[in-house]
C-alpha cells in the first residue's frame, strides 16, 4: 500500500520542519495586519504548533488557529489562550506523570505525581457539561477496546468551540504493535468516520489532522445537533 511508503522524519529534519514553521508564522504575523497586534505567542514542537497569549473574542481564536493551520506541515495545533480575559480549563486524559502543560487538570486510572483525580477513561469523566475548554488525550485512544464513549464524553463536556487534542501511533509505523498494551490501530481516516458518525450520535467538526509516519494527529471541536456537517472542500484538506 502507498501508505507504508510514509517514513517519520528524523530528528534532525523535524528540527529544520520546525524552523521553517517558525520563521513562515512570524512572517506572516508581521505582514498581517489581522494578526500583528494580537497577543499570542507561537512555537512549533515536532510539527506541532503550540499556542498560548490572550485573545478577546472566540472569532479571534478561531482565526488565529486556522491561519497557523493553513501552514503546510503542520500536524496539529494545540491551544492554552485566554479568551475574554478567562484562562482556558484545559484537561489532561491518561497524563500519567507528565502534563502536555503545567496547570493542566489530569486525569488517569492510577494515582500518580501529577493526577489530580482518578478516573477511568473507558466510562463517565468525573467533569460537568460544557466546562472544559481544551482535552488532550494524547496516546489514550489506542489503549482502549472501544474508545467512542471516551470520544463522546469529550463531546458532552467541552464547552462550544473547545477543541479535543488527540495523538496516537499511526498504524503502519511499529510504535503502533510494539506495546503489548496497545488494542487499537488508528490512522488519520478513522477521524473521518469520527466525524461521520450516525445521525443522533455526537458530531465533530475537524480543525486540524495530520500524520508524521510514526504518530496522528487530530483536533476536533463539537458541533450542536443544529450546527451544519463540515464542508468536502474541508474535510478534503485531511481524509481521503
């Protein structure tokens, strides 16, 4: 399959991948005037853009992330920003001992520096509707044998316009059968059907997807039950 055909980068390019990202944003938040005068600041990880600052409004933040998405090479873009001048509630699933950024709230089935509550993920999360802005779950899905309820109970508790962050190990790379407690293979395409599911299940718009050749990448928001599906022409920017 053309897919094997996909190889990780190496460090060394993932370093360069990074400095051209860098040096492509700040060019274009100079030479824009929508953008220059917002407080945000922009660093790129691995391909990851990280974002963090204040904006005003929501629009704001929704306009900051597509125009660091439209980057080509990005894989995904991770949000901390206060909006309206309130500090995001930003949840860590399965963050184990080490938050994606400290402050988080993390969640995990096992007490550990850096937990602040127990939970298991394959059931009900211990969080109320809509009160989180921002979930990772950053290789947890494919630890789990069914992991839709996790999915739709980020759904159930982000606030409209709050994103969920996932990272797993691509399919066809050997992270992906290496750990003997990994039950799920995922590719980009398993996000399509994510998004595509039944009417009367939760639905999700997807911001951001990508994949490296050793690990996927998905930012997805929630969608009300009246909100219009995603746009082909978008979802085309990510699936097949």
């Amino acid at each position: 399959m053309v897919a094997l055909a996909l190889a990780a980068p190496s460090a060394q390019r993932l370093r360069a991948i990074d400095d051209f990202l860098q040096g492509a944003w700040d060019d274009r938040a100079r030479h824009d005037p929508r953008l220059r005068d917002l407080d945000v600041q922009v660093r790129f990880d691995r391909g990851v853009a990280h974002l963090t600052g204040t904006v005003a409004t929501p629009q704001e933040l929704r306009f900051v992330r597509e125009r660091v998405g439209q980057l080509a090479g990005v894989l995904g873009v991770w949000c901390r920003i206060a909006v309206e001048g309130r500090e995001p509630v930003v949840v860590d699933l399965g963050c184990g001992p080490q938050k994606q950024y400290p402050g988080n709230l993390g969640l995990d089935l096992r007490a550990a520096p850096g937990v602040d509550a127990v939970a298991d993920l394959s059931g009900s999360l211990p969080l109320a509707d809509n009160s989180v802005d921002v979930l990772f779950a950053v290789h947890i899905l494919e630890h789990l044998t069914d992991f839709l309820p996790l999915v739709d109970e980020a759904h159930r508790v982000l606030r409209p316009g709050g994103v969920l962050h996932v990272m797993s190990p691509w399919w066809g790379h050997v992270n992906a059968v290496a750990d003997p407690t990994h039950v799920r293979l995922l590719d980009v395409q398993t996000f399509k059907g994510i998004c595509g599911r039944a009417p009367g299940t939760p639905r999700w718009h997807p911001l951001h997807a990508g994949c490296d050749g050793a690990s996927i990448f998905a930012d997805l928001t929630p969608l009300t039950a009246t909100d219009p599906d995603p746009d082909p022409t978008h979802l085309a920017r990510f699936f097949d």
